[in-house]
C-alpha cells in the first residue's frame, strides 16, 4: 500500500493538490491551482488514459524546458517572455494534476 495520499480542495478562490505522506517522516504537500486548471485536469482524467496522461506531462515538461532553454539562458528575457513561461508552467501542473489523479484515482475536489 502506498504512504501517499491525494486530495483536492477549495481553497481562496481557486483549488489546492494536497499530497499526504505518512511513514518514519510524514508531511503533507498543497499547490494552489486555478478554476480553469481544475477543470482542465479534471476533464483530462476523465476522459484519457494513463499512458495519454503520461505523454501529455513529458510534452509540456518538454516545451518548457526548450523555452527556458532559448529565451532564458540563450537570450536575456523580458516581460512578453516571462508570461510565455509562466503559460508553460501552469500547462506542465495541470497536465501533473491530471496524472495525478487519474493515478491516484482521485475524485473532483473535496471539500472539507
């Protein structure tokens, strides 16, 4: 049995991933998300597969990587690109939370 749980729940406005870890050295993990991320995630685990799910996490960690790689590290950045990037970022966690829950087969949000 794992010594991870996943949750999701309202929170400010928006939503919060909540990972639980028990064992020798428990902790619990919250990342704050939109409304629209957590329509989108929702919607993803619903209606894809794992491997999907999977393939669409490494595609979004992929374009971001070669972004910062040419607009970060190869150029000096400026505000147009630091939204570029941020838009890169929240795909990646909305393409993670959809994994996520699909893996963990975690239901729409809970509130508490």
């Amino acid at each position: 049995m794992s010594n991870t749980r996943y949750k999701i729940e309202e929170a400010d406005g928006g939503f919060v991933l909540v990972e639980e870890r028990t064992g020798p050295f428990p902790k619990e993990i919250r990342v704050p998300y939109s409304i629209a991320q957590e329509a989108e995630s929702g919607t993803d685990a619903a209606s894809r597969n794992g491997d999907a799910l999977r393939d669409q996490r490494k595609q979004a960690a992929l374009s971001l990587a070669r972004y910062a790689a040419s607009f970060f590290i190869e150029k000096d950045p400026d505000a147009h690109h630091l939204l570029r990037i941020r838009e890169r970022v929240e795909k990646l966690l909305t393409a993670s939370i959809a994994e996520l829950r699909k893996n963990a087969a975690v239901p729409s949000q809970q509130t508490e």
